[in-house]
C-alpha cells in the first residue's frame, strides 16, 4: 500500500506539533475479552459496535497478553515492559515498591505532550492486596465495581462474598470463609444498574468536558476507559442474555490437555471455583452440560453487553466531532477459556488465554477495515501511540520492551518483529514465543538456572486447537524458535 505524500510529510513534522495540535486518545480497556467478537469471525457474537470500530482502522490478528492475568498484563501496558523484565507477575504486586520512579503511558503523554490523563473504569488492576497506580493520571481516577450483584439471591443475602472482597480489598485474610458469589446474573434493569453502564455515561460526560477544554485551552485529552464485562461474573442486564440462544452456543470440542503436553501448563480449577454453582473439586470437563451452557451463555451475554457501552462513548466521539483527531485503540487485557482443555477462564500460555482483540483507529494512517498479522504483543502499545502522537520514544527508566507498530498501521503486510513474547509463572516459569505459525513455551525452575527446561511446540496453522505437543517431533524448528526465546533473556 503507497502512503500518500501528505502522509508523510505529516509524520516528519509530527514532533514539532503544539499541544494544541497534537491528536487525542482514547484507550478502551477491557477486562477478558478475548476476540470473540464478530469482526474477528465469531458467528455467535453480537457485538456490532466493536465491529463498527473495526472497520474504522486495522484489525490485528496476532495480539497477545504479556501475561493472561489482569494486573501484570495492566501493569504492563502501561509500562511498555515484559513482566520477565520488570518482575510484577503477581496481583498483589505494587507497581512503585519495585519501580518507583517508572514513567507510565499516560505519565509520558502528559510529560512531553501536555496531556490530561484520565482513568474511567478499571484501567489499572485494584484489588488483592493492589491499589493500581493512581499518580498515572493528572487528575483523579474515577472508579467503580468490578464484582457486583443486583440480586440478593446472588450473595446468600446480600453477603460479602469472597471475589468481592478480594476486588475491594477488604478482609483479605480470610477469603475462605466468606461465601461463594453466584456465577451469573440476569435481572431486567437499565446499563447503569451495573458498573459499565455507569463508566460509559461518566465516559460520555469527559468527553464532552474535553472538547470544551481543547476548544478553550487548547488541551488534547489521554484517555483511558475501562469494562469489567465479561469478566465473571457474568451479571449483566437481561436484555442482553436475551440476544443469544444457549442451545446455538458452542460447547466445548475438545475438554482434555494437549496430547504430550506437561502437567505444569495445564490448570485445574481456580478462579472458577469461587463461584456458586461451579463444583468446587471437580475438573472443568466434568462440569454438568447445563452448567457449561450457563458460562458460555454469560460470557457471550456480558460481551454484548460491554459492546453497547463502548457503542455509547463512540457515539458520543462521533457527535461531538471528535473521531476525525483521536487515536483510537481497543485492548483486550488478555483471553479467557470457555472448557478447551478442560479449562474455565484464562492464567495459562494457551492461544485461548494469551490471544487478544486490538484494533487501533488513527484518523489519516490506518486504512478503514484493514487487517494484519504481524505478531505483536500489549507492550507494543505504548511506543506505538508515543510515535502516533508525535511524542518522543518511550525510554523508561523501566525496560522498554514493545516496538512501534506504525509501520504496519502505514502497511498491513510489514513486519516489525517475526514473534511476540508472553509468559506465565507456576510451579516453573513458562517464557513463550509465538510467531505467525508455532508457539514454543520453555518451563523452567527459576531457582534451579542449571535445571534441563521442559518444552511445549504447538503448530497453530495446522492444529489451531492445541491438541498435541509436537515438541519431541520437530527438532530444528525447537532449535530455530529457541534462539529466538534467548533474546528476550532470563526473568528478574
């Protein structure tokens, strides 16, 4: 694809722009959602704006999570980092204990660009212990649940239950012996009856307060909006359960570990667990079928659901006249498992856990309804936006890992990198490449540097499930995809 000539000659003098010229951005951020989604195929989904959005800009197809755990994956994107690099995997992990002086995303906007940045939603992780990162933002972050029920019936009473309690950091030291949550709701209220609805209507109202501002003071606007749904539970309004018939839904194909693959990459159990009617001790494939359509009928529900409010805060870009100057991404903080394998919600190396939708508009770059499949990762999308808005390079002091993908915004076909690299800390630590074709993953104790690594090689073109670890199969392409894992070196 040639980039017209004025193009160019934008991008060269990009740097010199005023704030007053400088695009806006706005950061939709959503908390497990993997690309289930009708722009990228899915025939079940009903998600019309994040489709609409799609055809705006350019669809990548080949996005992963640094991590598929919401805090290090948050953490992450808003540091340009790898978690291997800057040792935040857990959701406990404060961010300033270990990197006080880290310049985040929207620190670096509002240092070299004279940004206001502002936090709507879940953006940073809290709970568990993590307070997020509040000094990201010049003003306030504006907050609301994350964990919420409108039915009693849900909470035993109106209990505290022990996902709301960890979500709120609130009695932390004994989560189990408070009450399990339900899994699922569905009463017939308003969006706003639930969080998301009231974090597009507070998203709707800044926005409108920020072309007010740019028009006086000539200040763009960094702004970050973050969604709950569908992370569990899956409450959300009835209107939108009744979009989907259950008995269409896909159930699982395949409910058992990867043929070869070692115990340490699969999962049992978990977070599920800690919703009611989900049997505690019993594997995810033994799951009742009731029970399954119930979860994949909720998570479908809640998608939809999150779909209309971002379809709010995009009509309200519109009308407002703002889309034609705002970069525009939509992230998902990582991907979720619906029973492949065996297995419920994400926290594994898995294509189902680690896959993500990310679509970036950039009014006069991205080509409408374009698409790529340059393997690229969360940490990318800091230098990306950096360069979009003109700004300087990301330079830390934490480690800057990602790599500007505005080449490939300019043309979908080039390519930045040959892989993307994620990870996940278990028993061993599990660092991972995947590139157009393979995912190699390298299980590996952290403590025992001399220890022999345990490997996984799945060839994504010809087995897309994951069904078999072809590992001791394929000998050269482990030794080609581990000179490309040595380059991101060993974790912190």
């Amino acid at each position: 694809m040639t980039r017209p000539s004025w193009i160019t000659a934008l991008l060269a003098v990009c740097t010199s722009l005023s704030a007053a010229e400088k695009p806006n951005v706005l950061l939709l951020l959503v908390d497990d959602l993997k690309p289930a989604l009708g722009c990228y195929g899915d025939p079940h989904a009903k998600t019309p704006n994040l489709d609409a959005l799609a055809s705006r800009g350019m669809r990548f197809d080949l996005a992963y999570c640094n991590q598929a755990v919401c805090a290090p994956s948050r953490f992450h994107l808003m540091l340009g980092s790898h978690s291997t690099s800057t040792g935040l995997f857990g959701l406990g992990d404060q961010l300033r204990e270990k990197w006080p002086d880290a310049v985040t995303l929207p620190q670096h906007f509002a240092k070299h660009g004279g940004y206001r940045t502002e936090s709507i939603g879940k953006v940073f992780h809290v709970g568990h212990g993590n307070e997020g990162d509040p000094s990201s933002f010049t003003v306030p972050p504006f907050k609301d649940k994350v964990i919420e029920y409108l039915d009693p019936a849900s909470t035993h009473g109106g209990q505290l239950t022990r996902e709301e309690a960890l979500f709120t950091n609130q009695r932390l030291d004994e989560i189990p012996s408070l009450p399990r949550g339900a899994a699922w709701e569905s009463p017939d209220v308003p969006d706003e009856a639930y969080a998301d609805g009231r974090v597009a209507n507070e998203a709707v109202k800044r926005l409108g307060e920020a072309k007010t501002r740019r028009e006086k003071e000539g200040t763009p606007f960094f702004m970050a909006v973050g969604f709950v749904r569908p992370h569990l539970p899956f409450s959300a309004p009835k209107r939108y359960w009744d979009l989907h018939d259950p008995a269409t839904l896909p159930l699982p194909e395949k409910e058992t570990p990867p043929i070869d693959s070692p115990p340490v990459a699969n999962k049992v159990g978990g977070e599920i667990a800690a919703y009611d009617p989900v049997p505690v001790k019993t594997p995810g494939a033994k799951f009742p079928e009731e029970l399954k359509r119930n979860l994949i009928h909720g998570y479908y529900a809640g998608t939809s659901y999150v779909d209309a409010q971002i379809g709010k805060v995009l009509a309200a870009l519109d009308d407002l006249g703002l889309d034609e100057n705002t970069i525009v991404v939509l992230w998902g903080d990582h991907g979720f498992h619906l029973g492949d394998h065996g297995i419920w919600t994400k926290h594994t190396n898995y294509e189902q856990a680690t896959r993500i939708p990310l679509v970036i508009v950039a009014p006069g770059l991205t080509e409408a309804g374009s698409s790529s499949r340059q393997p690229c990762g969360t940490v990318d999308l800091f230098p990306t936006l950096a360069e979009l808005a003109g700004l300087p390079a990301p330079t830390g002091p934490q480690p800057i890992d990602g790599l500007s993908l505005v080449p490939v915004l300019r043309d979908p076909e080039a390519r930045v990198r040959d892989h993307t690299f994620h990870c996940f800390p278990k028993a061993k630590l599990g660092r991972a490449i995947r590139t157009e074709r393979y995912r190699l993953v390298e299980w590996k104790e952290t403590d025992k540097p001399d220890s022999a690594p345990v490997w996984e090689l799945y060839d994504l073109i010809e087995d897309p499930d994951e069904t078999r670890n072809l590992a001791r199969d394929r000998p050269g392409v482990i030794a080609e995809l581990r000179a490309m894992l040595a380059g991101h070196g060993e974790s912190r």
